[in-house]
C-alpha cells in the first residue's frame, strides 16, 4: 500500500473514532458558558434587589420624621391643625354644607345675641358720635347717585319722557325721579327662625354661601332683638334700609322670609309684596323638616313676585284714555310716511314706464335711426319733451305718430329739428367702391398667387439642379443613400414642377372661381403634400430635421375671409419649394464634405500571443471530477488536457493547478481529496512534456462553490489553473 494511501486511512480512522468525542466537548462547553451567564444575571440581579431596598428604608425614616414634626408634640400638632384649619372649614362648607350649618348656625346666632344685649350701653356710646356723620355722607351719597340715575335716564329716554310728560301733565324730571325708584327684587332669603340657618336662597349662588349663611344670622338677631323691644306694642321689624337697597322682613313661627330689592316700593307694591310673602309662608307652615319644600317654594315665589311688580307697574303706568302714547306717535309719524313712499313709488313706476315705451318706439323706427335723439319725462308720464334731429318732416310724423298711439295719456312736446336738405344717398357711391375693393383684391389675389407660383418655380428649379449635381456623385462612386435621395425626390419635384406651370395658365389667363378654384386649390394641395412627405422622409433618412427649417419662422397672418384657398396653397407649395431647395443644398455639400476627408488607415490585426492565448484557456476552462479522484468525462479531460499542454509548451510560464471539493466529508478529509485531484492532473500534464518545475499542486482547503449541487455531478468537484507569478518557480 502507497504512503499516500496509508495516511488516508489512519486520518480516516482518526475521524470515525474522535467525531463523537469531539461533539460532547463542543457541547459541554456551549453549557459552561451559559451557566456562567446565568451567574451573571443573578448577581447583577441582587445587587439591584439590595440598593432598592436601602433606598425604600430611607424614604421610610423620612417619611417618619416628617410625621414626628408635624404631630410629635402638642405644639407642633397645634401648629399644623392652625395650618389646615381654614382650609377644611372651606373644604366642609363646599362637600358636607348641611353638616356645618347645623353646627356652627346656633353658636354664631347665640354669640350675636348675647353680645347685643351685653354691650347695648357701649354700642350707642360707640355708634352716636358717628350717627350725624353718618346721616350726613348718607345724604350726600344717596343725593348724587339719585342725580346720576335721574340724568341717565334723561339722556338714555328723553323722547319717551317727553311724550309722557304732553299726556300727563308731570315734569320730565318727576317722571325720570318715579322711574329711578322702581323697585327690582334682587335676592329672596328663607331663613329658620330660632338658628338663623339659612335653607333656601333666590337666585341661588354658590360663590356667596358664606356671606349669606352669616346675613341669615344676623338678620335673625336683628328681628329677634326688634321683637323682643317691640314686644309690649305687639308690633314686628317689617324693612330695613341698607341705603340704596331695601330689605322687607315677614316673619312665621317658623320662618323668617326676607326680600332685598332696589328702589322704594309704595303702598300698592308693598301689598304685593304682602301677598306673596304670606302666600308663601302659609304653604309653609308645619312644614319645618322638609327643605326640599321650602326651596322649591322661594324658587317660584321670586319669578312670581317679580312679574306682579312688574304688572303692576304697567297698571299705574297705564294712561287714563287707554292708548299709549308711543303707539299713538308711532302712528302720527308711520301712517304720512308710509302714504309718501307708496305715492313716490307709484310716480317713479308711471315716469320709468313711459320712458321705456317711448324709448322702445324710437329704436324701433328706421326713420330715424342714426339721429340723436333726447327723451325728457315728466313725473307720473303726464307730459314728454323729445329733443333731436330728424332726416325730413314725413319721418318726423310718421315717429310722432308711433308715440301718441303708444302713449295716448302723454302729452308729446315736440322740439326735433328736420335737417334742411336731408341726408344725401351715399348707396351709389358704396356700391363702386366695393366694385373697386373687389376688384383690388381680385388683382392682389392673381398676383399673390403669381408670385407664390415663380417663387416655388425657383425652388423648384434650383433643387432639381443641386439633385443632378448629386445624381452625377452618386454616379460616380459615391454613398447608396444618395441614389435612394434622388430616386425619392425627383419624382416629387417634376410632378410639382409640371403642376405649376398648368397653374400658371389657368391664374394668368382668369382667375378660377367656383369649382374651378376649388379644384386648383386641391390640385396645389396634393402637390405641396407630395412634396413635404418626400422632403420628410430624406431628413429622416440623413438626420437633417434640426439644419432645414419645416415653415416660415415668421408667424403667418389668418386669411381674410373671402380670399380663395388657391392663394394659400400656392404659399404652402412656394414653402415645400424652398424646404427642397434647402435639402438638396445640404445633401450637395455634406456629400462634397465627405469626400474631402481622407479614409482612416485600416487598424492592425492583432495576434494573440501565446500568454494570451493561455490566459483566455484558463479563464473558462476546469477539469471536473466525479468520485475520488476519477475524471467524470475522461474524454473531455483528455482533450482540455491536451489542448493545455500545447498552449503551456508555446507560453513556457509557471502553472498553479489547483483543486476543490464539494461540502460532503469532513474538513481534513476534503483537504486531502482537493490534493490528490490538483495531484492527478499535474501527472497527466507532465505525461505531455510539461515539465515537473513549470507546475505546481494546490489543494484549496476554502470552499469556494460554483454550484449549490453536491455529489457525483457537482461542478465543485473540480481542479482550475492559475498562472504563476514571475519567480514563483524558481528554487
């Protein structure tokens, strides 16, 4: 058995008796290292639990000593019930209302009484020195804001002050003063009697609860204490004057009912106040436990009481005979101006309607048309002044008649003047000068089209000489595109050219008119189309689009209407001339062009050289193996062989021949393969006349893969060459 062979084997034993080994160690070790990263976590993990819960302690001992500081003594605990004691009576008056007044309402009434009955010496001791000063600012206050109210309501009401002042006899400034004391019930209190608690309020306000609940107190105080000094006339306290507002008290076993209002109610409103009041605290009585009742019944009563005020306010304001007096100005001043603008409507209607007939009439008589004319009406179309000319008398009439039948209630005053010798009949002197025009344009016609004819003649003519010219290179050797040139546009230009000399006769002998024009302009048409596709196709062919203009660049002006259509398709045929003129010139001169270029020298061939030659072989040529060591086409690997041999004989280079595996067996096994493979084909290579120093073998341990197959078939399976570098050889 070989060496080769021999080791092989040993490798191959060494693989089947370790791979399993070899297996468990990789995954004892994969299990190693993630138990060592388990350990990680956890002691990470801890030292996290540790510092979260030194932190909670001290947050803890914090919080201790906070609460310590705030209660820990009685001083400290009274200092923080100081603190917050406001707040929560603010906190209690809004979320537990009924609970508070119940407690505080008997303590603040209690307070209020006993100190009034205590201290009554001492409080008019205290009250009598200021009691003039008092009264007096009082009456200064109360004296400037009854002026003010009175000027404003002079300013702000002076026309109905007035009116009401004709019809009763009293001063604007009486009215103004009775006005300013109007009562206007601003509040409804409801109040128990005995505690001063305050159970309902009209309108209700939650912003003023306190203030209202300490009103009710004293207001209790204040009638008990009236009731208690006026206790042996068995009279009762009934309003307090609180300056500009007035507070009226009615009273039940109870209940106390108490009205603020605005203004100084007489002796009928006072009833009215009576009778609700007692209405409503009657409903009331042997109901005290029932609040529900209670403001359900003040919240009617303050609607109610408001609109009797105001009901009776409108009976004493009534005026003795039953009309007000607002309705009766409204009346003198509406119904004239009412009767005013239907009359002035009316006459603007009957003065624009007779305008407008006679206005009709006048546009509508040719007699007339032309003349300045001048209509004047008078209000309500009584009477019409006409002003203007007029051609003749019988005109006139014949006009004056038209508008007196039109408008028979219309007195016509006419002031048109007759032109003293009339209009003369200019119709003879129209009729030669459209002669004349059409006979100008007739002429202008023929001799547009003349010359549009000649000039397309010339173009013609000088086209069809450049063609020759070009007919004449083309014969004697030039390019096949310039036969094909001529072959396409010369038919087109003898065609046009014998058009237009038909033409010629037909426009200088009589203009055509009628189907004779028409057929001229089709035939010129035809001819200039012709023309423009034979012109297109060559600067297609040759790439002349951008060197010859399609049209005029001058913007052409529109035809007038009655010109013949002859004249444009002359223009149109004249422009395809020049567009032939233009190509056949520039075909002319790029073909004289290229014939003055001398011909580039031919390229030299190029001969591969031996490298070369061996280059492009190795580039896309490999031996390709089936099993082990063994060709897959023994055939084809002799040939590429052969082929190889000679061309590495001519270049006499260093050659790597290197081999490859596919991805089955293991990695020393493959590498053993990829060496006897790169092996084999050296021997073959030195078996013809290579020589052994020229050569080397490479077994590729890097899986470089031509084909996802494995197997057999695969075209990994392969040995390539490589041209060695200089040196690379040598010992």
């Amino acid at each position: 058995m070989s060496e080769g062979a021999m080791s092989h084997s040993v490798t191959k034993l060494k693989e089947l008796l370790f791979d399993s080994e070899a297996e468990r160690l990789a995954e004892l070790a994969r299990q190693l290292n993630t138990l060592g990263n388990q350990l990680q976590e956890t002691k990470a993990t801890i030292q996290d639990r540790q510092a979260y819960e030194e932190g909670a302690r001290a947050e803890l001992a914090r919080r201790i000593d906070a609460v310590f500081e705030r209660a820990g003594t009685t001083d400290s605990f009274s200092r923080s019930v100081a603190d917050v004691l406001d707040g929560a009576i603010v906190r209690a008056e809004t979320e537990r209302h009924e609970a508070l007044e119940t407690s505080l309402a008997p303590v603040v009434v209690k307070t209020v009484k006993t100190e009034i009955v205590n201290s009554q010496d001492a409080l008019v001791e205290a009250l009598y020195p200021m009691t003039g000063q008092m009264v007096k600012a009082y009456v200064a206050s109360a004296m400037r804001d009854l002026v003010k109210q009175v000027n404003r309501r002079l300013e702000s009401n002076r026309l109905m002050l007035r009116i009401k002042s004709l019809t009763s006899g009293r001063s604007m400034a009486e009215l103004a003063l009775a006005e300013s004391q109007r009562v206007e019930v601003e509040d409804l209190l409801l109040i128990r009697r005995g505690t001063g608690e305050l159970v309902a309020r009209w309108p209700d306000s939650p912003g003023t609860r306190n203030q209202d609940h300490v009103l009710g107190g004293v207001l209790t105080a204040i009638n008990s204490f009236a009731t208690e000094a006026l206790q042996t006339n068995e009279n009762a306290l009934r309003e307090i004057d609180l300056g500009e507002k007035q507070v009226y008290l009615r009273g039940s076993p109870g209940y106390l009912l108490a009205a603020k209002c605005a203004g100084t109610a007489g002796a009928s409103i006072e009833q009215v106040i009576d009778d609700e009041f007692l209405k409503t605290v009657s409903g009331l009585h042997g109901e005290r436990e029932n609040p529900e009742l209670a403001r359900s019944s003040l919240s009617s009563l303050g609607p109610r009481l408001t609109e009797r005020i105001s009901r009776q306010y409108e009976e004493l304001d009534a005026p003795a005979l039953g009309i007000s007096p607002a309705k009766l100005l409204a009346a003198v001043i509406l119904l004239p101006a009412i009767a005013w603008f239907a009359w002035s409507t009316w006459i603007n209607y009957e003065t624009n309607r007779v305008q407008a007939i006679a206005k009709e009439v006048i546009e509508n008589s040719a007699e007339i048309r032309g003349y300045p004319t001048t209509l004047h009406v008078a209000p309500r179309g009584r009477a019409m002044t006409i002003t203007g000319l007029a051609p003749n008398t019988a005109a006139l009439q014949a006009v004056l008649g038209r508008l007196a039948e039109a408008l028979p209630a219309t007195a016509i005053n006419n002031r048109i003047s007759v032109v003293p010798q009339g209009a003369r009949d200019a119709a003879p002197e129209i009729a030669a000068l459209r002669r004349e025009l059409g006979t100008f344009n007739r002429e202008s016609w023929r001799r547009s089209t003349l010359g549009a004819l000649d000039n397309a003649r010339q173009g013609l003519s000088a086209a069809t000489a450049y063609l020759e010219k070009l007919k004449a290179l083309a014969a004697s050797g030039g390019r096949a595109e310039i036969t094909t040139t001529v072959k396409k546009l010369a038919p087109a230009l003898a065609a046009a050219a014998l058009s237009l000399g038909d033409a010629g006769k037909e426009i200088g002998e009589d203009l055509p008119a009628g189907a004779a024009a028409e057929k001229l302009a089709a035939r010129l048409n035809g001819q200039a189309d012709a023309l423009h596709a034979a012109i297109t196709a060559i600067e297609r062919e040759n790439d002349l689009a951008a060197a010859v203009p399609s049209s005029s660049t001058v913007p052409a002006l529109p035809p007038p209407a009655d010109q013949p259509a002859y004249v444009t398709s002359a223009e149109s045929l004249a422009d395809q001339a020049r567009r032939a003129q233009l190509i056949t010139l520039a075909l002319l001169q790029s073909e004289i062009t290229l014939r003055s270029i001398p011909k580039p020298a031919p390229a030299p061939t190029h001969i591969p050289t031996p490298i070369e030659q061996l280059s492009s072989f190795v580039k896309t040529n490999a031996i390709f193996f089936g099993e082990n060591a063994e060709f897959r086409d023994t055939v084809v690997a002799n040939a590429q062989l052969d082929e190889l041999a000679k061309l590495l004989g001519k270049a006499g280079v260093f050659l790597r021949v290197v081999g490859y595996t596919d991805e089955r067996g293991t990695t020393t096994r493959n590498s053993t393969l990829s060496q006897r493979r790169a092996e084999r084909v050296r021997d073959e290579l030195v078996e013809r006349g290579i020589p052994a120093s020229n050569l080397i073998a490479v077994g590729r341990l890097s899986m470089i893969d031509i084909s996802p197959a494995t197997g057999p078939t695969s075209a990994n399976r392969r040995v390539e060459f490589e041209i060695g570098f200089k040196g690379e050889g040598s010992p």
